[in-house]
C-alpha cells in the first residue's frame, strides 16, 4: 500500500478524540475537523472536545460486567478516554464516574497540544473519497452531511430517541430524610438516597404517568414514531409500562437500608455526583421527555428533593445511527470504499466507551492504512473486537438496533465452564484481557 500524508477526522466527541489521538501517536497527521464553537447541536452547549451530554458515569468498572473488561482492554491500550477517566473520577461506588467539565477539559488539552494533530474548526458537509476519513459525527450529525452520508455515500440512517436526566444542587436536598449509602451494597456510600414508603411511591408514581410531556425539538419533528431506546429510556415511558416497572428498575429498593436505623423501604431514588466538588448531583435513570415544569412538580414529590433547586432539566433529542451490517466492515471502514471508517454511535454502539472503543479500532486502523499496514481484526474473543463484529454482522437478522458492551455478543467459550454465568463470565473476561494482551504488540504499532 501506499503511504498517505494525512487522514482526516470529523467530529471531536469520544469516538472522534480516540481516534484522532490514536492516529496521532503512531505518527500520522491528523485534521481534526469540529464545527464547534461556530455551530452547536441542540444537544452540545460546550466549546470544548468530548462533551458528555447525558450522564456523568461511564458505568461498571468491575470485571464481572463486560463494560468493565471493555474499560480494562483500553486501559491496556492508552486509550485516552481511559486517561482522561481515570484522572477525573469522582466516587461512585463501583461505578466509573468523571467531573464532565474536568474530564472534557483534559481531552481538550490532550488533542489540542499533540503536534500531529491540527484542529479546523468548521463544518463538513461532504468528504474526499480519495483520502482516509474517520466520520464521528454522533447521534445529532449536522443536516448537511446527513444528507451527503444518505445520499451521496448511499447509506440509509436510523433514528431513534435519547434521553438525560436532570442535575439538582447538593445544598438543595433535604438530608434530614435522605441519606447516603452505596448502590446495592457494591463498594463505598457513594450514593445519595432518597427513600419512598408505598404510599409516597403511589403518589409519585400517579403523578408520573399523568405528567405532561415536552414538545419535540423541530429538527425531531420529521420523525413520526417515537422510538425509544430501552438503555436510555424515559423514566415515564418505563412507568407506563406497569406500577412495578419502576421498583424492578432505577427505584429498586433491593439491598439498600438506612446506615444507622437498618430500615428498609418500598422505593428507592439514588442520586449520583456529577463533579468532583461534590455541588452537583444527577438523579440515577431519570431521563425524561417531561416539561420542566412537570419535572419540578413531579420529581419534587421525591422525599429530599421537595425544595430541590434544578440545575439542568432532563432533555431527550433525536440520536441517528446507521444499518451498519449493510455498510460496514468489522474494521468500521466502508464495505464500498475502504478509505472512509465511521466511530461512534452512528455505527450503532451505544455508550460512552463503546463509542470510545469504535472510535480506538477505526483510528487504529485509519493509521495503519495511511502507513500502508493491512488493517488489524481485535477479534471477537475481546469486548472491542466484539462490538465491531457486532457493527459488521447485526447479531439479529433484519433488527439492527444500538448496542451496549455486553457478555452475549463476545465469541463463546470453545469448553464448558462449573459454577454457572458467573463463573463462565469471569472466564469470558479472563480470555478477554489475554486476546488483548496476545494482540497488544501489533495494536499498538
């Protein structure tokens, strides 16, 4: 292959900052293009790279969980997502949760001062197949280049619904009633918690489900159907689906009892810190689609947050992600033009890391490309090659939908494993990590 000058990344989110600054640390010049500050989303309200515009947590860092073995392969890896994580992490149990602002801020700093990589701050509307291109744009890519992707590049989109939950003020809430405690009884007391009787989780619950919901953002409006994706789920919707849903799911009182009184309880709402400082704090798995008025009234009726003061609103917006089985290969490089890769959740991954890790595998592999390398296969035995050949083969026939980092889409183990999906996840992950540490040497070339 021939050696190329440069590749190009669009988008400076998770996915397009990995694969910028993976890229760039193998010695390949890099154009980072972000229209940012110029233009901004509905969604993005940040000047800077990396904006994390739903929740502060990045989830599980166990090794029992596979978002957490995927965390450990990056790790291993220099990941700079990782990096950046890891330094800006704020306690949430066994939870990996970061400051946004300082997380955003360190990426930033990171991208910015690389000499491989130059920032262009403009907008992209179409691309050069001729040359290697990384396309990151997220879930809210601009209409211009939604409409080059659809129907220059021929490629149809998906769209679905994402939702944030709302950011109260420390200083707010009632801690005469709330307490803290851990999320049940997993590491430190980390977590806020406001406790619920039957009678207060009926009231909450009635007024819920009758609560007036927001009107669509115009640019949301062309989309008729209102698909919800289950991992980000309005907390009403999932209200709507029973009177239990809710005490199966973000109010799960299972595990959770007062640190001095033992009492246990019919309902539990946790709140997690959102900064460092410890000023701020999210309402665990209340995204919603409310108005804001319903959401101080509704969420209000909370024992602890009765005079909560709102820092941020829930929000929902439109996320569009492509039928990458169609499109993509497992390197995340177009199956019709292997000089243009996409990251993140356009590729239909969902999450915070998995949108990292899509980003490292096509910046991996846009630089070995560029340095006339044959591109790298991570494997389906690891959680990133995972994802990847998830993206590349849909995993269910005609029903491509976003996925999470998870134990089903790794490869099987080829032995039978004693002790039951425990003992077969710990040996899924155990493979994982030295899949990784086989490939480590080449990957990191």
């Amino acid at each position: 292959m021939e050696k190329i000058e440069h590749i190009n990344v669009i988008g400076a989110g998770l996915a397009g900052c990995e694969a910028a600054y993976q890229a760039a640390i193998r010695g390949v010049k890099v154009r980072l293009y972000e229209m940012k500050p110029k233009k901004f989303t509905p969604a993005h309200h940040s000047p800077k790279f990396a904006e994390l515009v739903c929740s502060n947590s990045l989830r599980s860092d166990e090794l029992s969980n596979a978002i957490g073995v995927l965390k450990a392969e990056l790790r291993a890896l220099n990941s700079i997502v990782m990096e950046a994580a890891d330094n800006t992490r704020v306690p949430a149990g066994s939870a990996l949760a970061v400051d946004r602002e300082q997380f955003s801020s360190y990426i930033t700093e990171k991208v910015m001062k690389h000499p491989n990589i130059t920032v262009i701050n403009e907008e992209i509307s179409q691309i050069d197949p001729n040359e290697i291109t990384v396309i990151a744009t997220g879930p809210l890519t601009s209409d211009s280049l939604s409409n080059y992707i659809s129907d220059t590049l021929g490629l149809e989109g998906l769209h679905f619904f994402d939702a944030a939950a709302p950011i109260v003020d420390f200083d707010s809430i009632d801690m005469n009633k709330a307490f803290f405690a851990s999320r049940y009884n997993k590491g430190d007391a980390d977590y806020i918690n406001c406790p619920m009787n039957e009678d207060e989780y009926k009231a909450f619950y009635n007024a819920l489900v009758d609560a007036k919901k927001a009107e669509l953002h115009e640019f949301d409006k062309e989309s008729q159907k209102l698909t919800v994706f289950e991992g980000c789920m309005p907390v009403e919707v999932m209200a709507k689906r029973g009177y239990d849903t809710l005490l199966f799911g973000p109010l799960k009182p299972v595990g959770i009892e007062h640190p001095v009184t033992k009492e246990t309880y019919h309902a539990v709402v946790q709140l997690r810190k959102e900064n460092a400082s410890g000023t701020m704090y999210n309402i665990v798995g209340f995204q919603t689609h409310l108005t804001f008025g319903e959401q101080k009234r509704v969420f209000s009726l909370i024992p602890g947050l009765e005079n909560a003061t709102f820092l941020r609103y829930g929000v929902m917006h439109r996320n569009t992600y492509l039928d990458s089985p169609k499109y993509l290969t497992h390197f995340y490089s177009l199956k019709k033009n292997s000089n243009i890769y996409f990251a993140g959740q356009m590729t239909g991954v969902e999450g915070y890391i998995e949108s990292a890790s899509s980003g490292f595998v096509a910046g991996v592999n846009a630089s070995r490309r560029a340095r006339g390398l044959e591109e790298l296969d991570f494997t389906d035995k690891s959680v990133i090659g995972a994802l990847s050949h998830f993206v590349n083969n849909g995993g269910f026939s005609g029903n491509f939908q976003p996925m999470n980092a998870n134990f089903g889409i790794v490869a099987p183990l080829e032995y039978k494993v004693k002790g039951g999906k425990k003992a077969r996840n710990e040996e899924i992950a155990k493979r994982a990590l030295s899949t990784i540490n086989e490939l480590k040497g080449e990957i990191l070339k």
